[in-house]
C-alpha cells in the first residue's frame, strides 16, 4: 500500500460554504405560483437506485438529495452538510481509510420527521444488497463499515485508502433515501414498492404530489424545506413525452413550458426558433460522450434466459468478438459529419469515453477523428470477411448482419441513418431499431427492450458522471459490474467486456492520491477501452436546454442534474 499521508489531492476545488442565489426569508415559500418543465423522455421511476437513465436522475433530484453537490463550476459544495470533510479539517483521516460528515442541525424530510445518520447508513444498506439490482453501486466501492455514533455523524470507513472518497452520498446519483419509508424495500422486493419509488419523501425543495409512470409528475412545495422563503414556486409540473422538437417549440416558441431539457435538436433549427424572443438557448459540457457500446456477447433470442449473459466468456458475440471487425467499425466513420448535422456548437468529435474534465482527455486515439474506409477494408479483407452477392460481408456462414438500437429523437436518427450508409461501404449490414427513452432507458427488470439487458449487437447512448473525479465512472467497465441476470442487470459494464489487467488498474485508482498519477491510470483506462472497441466514440456532447426569459435563478449545470437548485429557481 502507498504511503499517503499528507499527500491528499481532490483534483476539484472545494468550497467551504455555498450561498445560494437569492434572499433567504425575503418572501413567502411558493409566492411564484407554478413552473412547468418539459422533459421529453419521461422518467419512469422516482427511484435512481432502480435506473441509470439521466430523466430519472433529473426528476429525482427534485426530491431526494445527497451530503453534497456539485456547482456548475465543477466545486463540491456542502448540501446537507454544513462543510466538506477534508485532511485538513479533521473530516478525512490522514491514512485516507476514512471520512467524516456531519449533518446540518435540524434538518427534515418532507414528512416532518428528523434525517439522521440511521438514513444515511440505511442508503448504502439498501443500494449494496445484492438483490436490489441498484443501478448507482459502483458509487459504494471499497466501504469496509459505516459507524454512525450519533444522529448527526456518518463516519465511512473503506478498505482501501480513498484519496477521492466523495463518491458515496453525493451528487445526483448518490442521494439519500429515508429508512423509515424503504427499510421494507430492500433486496428482491426493491422493484415491488410501487409506492415507495414513486413517492419517495425526500429533503429537497419540493415534494411528490401525483406522479404518472412515463407521463407527468406534479410536485408541491415542502414545507419543511430547510431554507426559509424557497423554493418560490408552489408546484412543478413535470411534463414528458414526446420529442426534442416540440419541447424546444413549446419553450421558445409558444411559451407553454418554462423549461426544457436535453434539446437534442439541429442548432439551426434553434436558432430560428430563438429569434421568436420567448426563450433562451443554453448549454454547459461536462461529461457526456455520444457513443457506440459494443455487445461482446451473444444476443441470440433462441439462446432464452442466456441471452446477452457473459457466462464466464463462453457465449461469445458471433463476429463483434473479432477484434478486426470492431475496428473496422471505428474507421468507418466520419464523426465531423455527425457533428455538423446534428449538433453544431455543442457537439465536438469525440475519441474517448472520458473527454472532460480536459486534464483526464487522452491524447493517444485522436486519429479517429479520420474516416478510413480504405483501412476498415482491408482489415476485414485480411481477417477474412468476404462479401457476399448481396455486398454484405460473412465467414464461417456467420454475415456481418448488426441490430444497431438507441432511443428515439431526430438527431440519434440521423446519426443512426448517417453510420448505417457508412457501414454498407465496408460490407455491413445494419438494421436501425430505436425505443421510445422512457423504455430504452427505463428501470424495469421484466422489459427485454432496456439498455441494460442489451438484446441487441450495438447500442447506442451517452451517460456521465457526477463532478469532476472519474474514478466511479471507470470502475463500471471492471468484470463485477457486468449487467446480467444475477445483478438484475444493475452494473454498468454494458458490453459484458472483462479484463483483469483494467480491474487492476481500477483498484490501484482507488488508492492512488497524487493527481498527477490518477491522470495518469484514468488516460491508460480509457485507452484500453478505446483501442480494444469495447465501445465506439462518437461525439463529445455538450448538454442544451431551453428556459423561458421570465424564468430566473436557473443555473446550467454540466457536473450535476440540471435541476440540481431548482429551489432557487423564480419567476422574474
């Protein structure tokens, strides 16, 4: 083990207090009557433990909240805390096998009752039972025990030193659940508490008041809020469904919505929409890369139950194991073209799973930003893929024949017709199939349509992370968070890829304190992921959402859920 003492580096600034926008106490809580927010893919859950879709995350963080967040400028800032734990506070300790957070006094959830650390520690309980399926796992790695000696204290101790230990508990992917109303939903029976994940009491500005399954959430103000005045708004109404286009219009253009998320829209087409003077464009990168994931196993449904399952690397991918053809794939590719079509401003060609923060951005796999048809043929010619009569590529009677699925939304369309007409020049076939996002990226099990379960060759989506650490985010593509059958297809190693010498890397990140050295193991991470096509990145992609020019106290976030201060939000 290294020696760390004194040697502690966050990688972030760290705020030791955050004011929020807005006077406190100024006026009566709810004075602003009513905000309507469009999200067009609706989420299906209010529970992030049971899904990893980004709409879930967004609606949940309305409610439930972690010990703290994360600012627009990348800064973890004290949310149900009163200060971040640091060394140099006493709140991490000096061989980094520890952290310490203490609850602001008097804080409640939205039933009245007192959050203490019982909560907290209830939270890991819940997401780290093995049956529980939980989507967010990977934030709880290498906790040995949590010691809560009073109401207010969380002590996490880990089993490794941690020099990054701001994983658990934080963010928009990491909040805490109430003991109290989810200590019967544990395990197997997680996905049966209907009423539990759809109403989950929270510590957040507002409350769940009707929530309708992939359609539209009404929330109300809390009145046990722990910041006099706020939120200014009595009701959220939650609107989804639909599609990026109408979402854009109903905000910029009609005024119907006040806000509007994920606009995955041509540029042009909002900026035309802008000059109708009722809305504003806005955008923030963080961490978001628009990618292929590569399924390196079998998805045959003739194979039933064993479909798209790992089986300790006996149900090979028929021809996406050849490393030759998932190359092949990648130098296919014009990733400007999809750049300009369909995201202008806010969309650069993307080389890595891992483009921001910039310090972390590897330098090694820039030359795909190179279409080579002439390259992607040969090396199939080479490996033995002959085309056919019918121009499609085979061997060994297995043809290059890919079920290429994402969800639906004009952009990732044309983004899946521009990659299919690539592809036909290097001899693949490709059939596109798109899922409505409420479904693609919903949280149940039963669905065969998920992006978990994988049932497809490629599939295609983007996800990130929260603040500017990536170590959680590496440790999905480690062997133990394959999502399968036995993990309710919870972990987040979509391709069932496995590689020993990556989990090693992963472990030795989760010890490593100097930033100098974790650029250093994230960059070689990423690049064993990127020169063996595990996935296919395409475009680093920057978040856009439209608000309505009456609506203030907005501020977009890259790093966390954009309505990550939605308490602070008014009306101008």
């Amino acid at each position: 083990m290294k020696q760390m003492r004194n040697k502690f580096v966050c990688g972030i600034a760290l705020a030791a207090a955050f004011v929020m926008a807005g006077s406190v106490g100024a006026a009566d809580r709810g004075r602003d009557g009513e905000v309507k927010l469009i999200y067009w893919q609706a989420p299906s859950t209010m529970n992030p433990y049971l899904s990893g879709g980004g709409k879930e995350l967004e609606a949940s963080s309305v409610v439930i909240e972690g010990l703290a967040r994360y600012d627009p400028d990348g800064n973890l800032v004290p949310w149900l805390v009163d200060e971040i734990p640091t060394v140099a506070n006493g709140g991490v300790s000096n061989d980094l096998m520890s952290i310490t957070w203490k609850l602001s006094e008097g804080l409640k959830w939205s039933d009245g009752s007192a959050v203490t650390s019982a909560d907290v520690s209830f939270t890991y309980d819940y997401c780290t039972h093995a049956d529980t399926g939980c989507t967010q796992s990977n934030y709880y790695n290498d906790i040995a025990s949590i010691d809560t000696p009073d109401a207010r204290t969380i002590k996490i101790n880990f089993t490794v030193p941690k020099p990054f230990p701001y994983a658990p508990f934080v963010g928009q992917n990491a909040p805490i659940i109430q003991k109290a109303q989810f200590e019967g939903c544990v395990g197997a029976k997680a996905h049966e508490c209907t009423d539990q994940n759809f109403y989950p009491i929270g510590t957040g500005g507002f409350k769940v008041k009707d929530f309708k399954p992939n359609d539209v959430i009404i929330f109300e103000a809390n009145e046990h809020y722990r910041v006099a005045g706020k939120p200014a708004f009595q009701t959220v109404v939650f609107k989804g469904g639909g599609d990026a286009v109408s979402s854009a219009r109903s905000v910029l253009e009609t005024g119907e919505f006040d806000y509007a998320w994920n606009l995955q829209v041509a540029p042009e087409i909002l900026t035309e929409m802008e000059k109708k003077g009722k809305g504003k464009v806005i955008s923030a990168f963080g961490t978001y890369v628009e990618r292929l994931m590569v399924n390196f196993t079998n998805p045959d449904p003739a194979l039933g139950e064993n479909r798209s399952e790992y089986m300790d690397g006996k149900n090979p991918h028929p021809f996406l194991t050849d490393y030759a053809v998932r190359r092949a794939l990648s130098l296919a590719i014009d990733r400007q073209i999809l750049v300009d079509a369909g995201y202008g401003a806010a969309g650069r060609v993307a080389c890595n799973v891992v483009e921001g923060p910039a310090i972390y951005r590897s330098s090694a796999n820039d030359s795909c930003a190179n279409q080579d048809i002439a390259e992607a043929n040969r090396l199939l010619d080479e490996a033995g893929w002959v085309r056919g009569s019918d121009g499609v590529r085979a061997k060994d009677g297995v043809r290059i024949s890919i079920l290429y699925q994402t969800s639906t939304n004009a952009v990732r369309q044309d983004t899946q017709a521009f990659i299919k007409e690539m592809w036909k020049q290097i001899g693949v076939e490709t059939e596109l199939r798109n899922l409505s996002a409420s479904v693609f990226f919903g949280g149940d099990p039963a669905s065969p349509d998920t992006y978990q379960k994988f049932y497809t060759d490629i599939e295609m989506y983007t996800n990130g992370f929260s603040g500017t650490d990536p170590e959680t985010y590496m440790a999905n593509w480690t062997c133990s968070e394959m999502a399968q059958k036995a993990n309710t297809w919870g972990g987040g190693n979509m391709p069932r890829w496995c590689n020993s010498d990556y989990d090693k890397l992963s472990a030795e990140m989760a010890e490593t304190a100097p930033l100098e050295d974790r650029i250093r193991l994230v960059k070689t991470m990423n690049d064993m992921l990127m020169q063996d096509y595990v996935m296919i990145p395409l475009i680093y992609r920057g978040s856009v959402s439209g608000k309505a020019n009456s609506l203030g106290g907005v501020w977009m976030n890259g790093w966390d859920a954009e309505t990550w201060n939605i308490a602070d939000w008014h009306r101008k």
